[in-house]
C-alpha cells in the first residue's frame, strides 16, 4: 500500500499553480465551511499535547490530533523553537501532517506543515475578524512581524479594503525586512509604518500581536486608549504562563477562542474565569447574526491552534496533489503476503520503488 509523500517543494509548487491569492481564499472559504459545519461527534478533536523543555534550548514539541468519525485521522506534529532563527537559521514553527485510514490504519499521507500553519492561522484569523471587526476596518496593526505576520496580513487583507499596517518588533531587522517579506502579496496601495506599539494602538482597527514573548514575560503592550471597536487577533500565547494581551483589556472585551479546552490551559483565556470566556470559533461562525452587534465593541480572537484547521488544509493540498499528480507515493508499511508472519517481509523480494516513488500516478 502506498503513501502520498508532498515534500516543501510539493507544497510550493501546488500553491505557484493555484496562486497565492485563490489559495488563501479557498482556505478561508473551507474553513468557513467547517466551523460552520463543526459536529463534536463527527469530527473529534483533542487538545493538543506534548513536550515542553529548557534544554538545549526552549522549546516545544506537540502533537494535535482529529478524527473524522468513520473516515480519517490527521495528526500534526509541530515545534516552536524561538532561537531557531539566532541559533539554526531555521523558522520558529516546525511541522508535518499525517493522515491515516481508521478503517485499516493505513498511513495515506505525509506533507510538510510549515506553509499550512502559518495559512491557516492567518485564514482562521480572517474569519473572525470577519465577524468580529468592523466591515469599514482599514487600519491594521502588528506587534511581532515574524513570519506569522506575513499569512496574517495576507489573510485580512482579502476581507478587509486595507490602507495602513503599523508595525512593530523587538527584532530591528524583523520590521526593516517586512516590506519586502509582503511584496508578494501585492499590496502597494498599502501604507506600512515603523512605529513603537504605544504610538499607533489607538489609530488601529485591528490589532495582530504574534510575538515569541517568554513565560512570564506579558503582556506585550499597555491597556492604553484604543478605538472602542478595536478587534485583536491574538496569535502567539501557546505556553502556560505564556500571554500577549493585558488584563483589563480582555476583561471588557468580547473573548472568542478557538478552542476553548486549549486555550484556557495556553491562550488568553488562561487569565480569565469561565464566565468571561465567549463561545469557541465555530458557535461563532454558526450563529454569526447573533453576534456582528460585537463590531461595536472591543473583540478578541484567542488564537492557539485547532487541529480541525490543518484537517481542512491537508485535505485541501492532498486533492490538489492528486488532481497535479504532484508528490511521491512510496511503500513505508509492512504489508507483506502473510499477515500473521512478522518476518515474512525478510524473505520476499525487495519492490522496486524507485519507480514508484518518482511522481504521483494514483490516488492513495
């Protein structure tokens, strides 16, 4: 049996055929679709787990798991690692996604993660801000202009008619190299300036924060006089102890996490009591009528990751994989002509996979 392998390569030549713009689109589209589709029993999904530790660096190693009964596993295993940049050269966010039939077990697919994280926690974004902020918002503002940023502004700036991107990063060469890191998107007849936060959070519509701060460290910015309709996408808290956005702010403010069970242990909501907490992204986008009279308000989307959004990406890049015959399929499992026999696999001829491994001929 086979699995579909999509390397970085697969994946970078999947989006030069769709196109950046229709790409991200799409996978707003789709994750539209499924917070409003979302059935708990349907589709399971867990909190995430895993391993946090201070040597030899900090960092963060986790597994996010989802099943759709009856269908497919995926499982996402990611690492957040802030000094890989300083250290390896290397992106903060690490990841690969796998998929398996839960008919036989069958691991259908493997594909580099690091692009579809950062989209769909731009696109995840997006479609609450298009609840949650004003539709004439105009004016965006980042504290942490990482790699995040970059989906993020990509993200909003399909929803939003976008004029001015105030920026702003503990790391100089972060906002000396934004400009040219979004050129891509085409956004010329966007203003980008390099401000200190404290200078242009009242003039901001919406806020982004996705920063690396470290535990204990929070918030990024001061509760100082904002616009009364200021909507936040709160990218970066992913650690106990780990928060961007002050107190006071969140206390009056509308909190929509994405997932709640999360992101009170490691998002925002780890400073508030249940009570204050609003309903998770997918009530949101289901009953969404209910809730555009918070446009008017102070509004937070606690973003810490749901794994039913890399569900939908992956789905997403394997059709298109399919539909490109872009990819590897390759023989990874035991699967030989006696399944009682361990060892049966020993004595049987080796198959000749470099053939098969050499383009996608068939959907697994």
């Amino acid at each position: 049996m086979y699995t579909t392998i999509l390397t970085a390569s697969d994946v970078g030549e999947i989006v030069h055929r769709v196109g950046l713009d229709e790409l991200m689109d799409e996978t707003i589209g789709r994750l539209n679709e499924a917070f409003a589709g979302f059935d708990p029993v349907k589709i399971v999904v867990p909190a995430r787990d895993g391993f946090q530790y201070e040597t030899p660096d900090m960092g963060l190693l986790e597994w996010m798991p989802g099943m759709r009964a009856g269908e497919s596993a995926h499982i996402k295993v990611v690492g957040y690692h802030p000094n890989n940049g300083a250290r390896h050269g290397l992106p903060t966010i690490l990841s690969t996604l796998s998929m398996y039939g839960v008919s036989d077990g069958h691991l259908r697919g493997v594909m580099d993660a690091t692009l579809i994280t950062a989209l769909r926690t731009g696109a995840a974004s997006a479609v609450a801000s298009g609840v949650l902020a004003r539709a004439d918002a105009s004016v965006l503002g980042f504290i942490g202009c990482g790699a995040q940023a970059v989906t993020q502004l990509h993200a909003l700036s399909r929803v939003f008619q976008l004029s001015d991107v105030y920026i702003y990063d503990l790391d100089p060469e972060a906002m000396a190299t934004f400009s040219d890191r979004v050129r891509c998107l085409g956004l010329e007849h966007v203003q980008i300036h390099c401000r200190p936060a404290q200078d242009f959070l009242a003039a901001v519509d919406i806020l982004c924060t996705a920063t690396s701060v470290g535990i204990g460290q929070g918030p990024v910015f001061k509760d100082q006089q904002l616009k009364p309709h200021i909507h936040v996408n709160a990218i970066g808290s992913d650690f106990p102890g780990k928060v961007e956005l002050p107190f006071e702010l969140l206390r009056r403010s509308f909190v929509c996490p994405d997932f709640g069970a999360q992101a009170i242990k490691e998002g925002e909501c780890q400073q508030l009591d249940s009570g204050d907490i609003g309903p998770d992204i997918y009530t949101l986008v289901k009953e969404q009528s209910r809730y555009r009279t918070k446009r008017e308000t102070s509004t937070v989307f606690d973003s810490t990751g749901w794994a039913l959004e890399d569900m939908v990406c992956m789905d997403m890049f394997m059709e298109y994989a399919a539909s490109f015959e872009i990819g590897r399929l390759l023989e990874l499992e035991s699967t030989s002509s006696d399944c009682l026999n361990p060892y049966q696999f020993l004595f049987e001829a080796p198959r000749d996979d470099a053939n098969a491994g050499a383009d996608l001929k068939r959907v697994v």
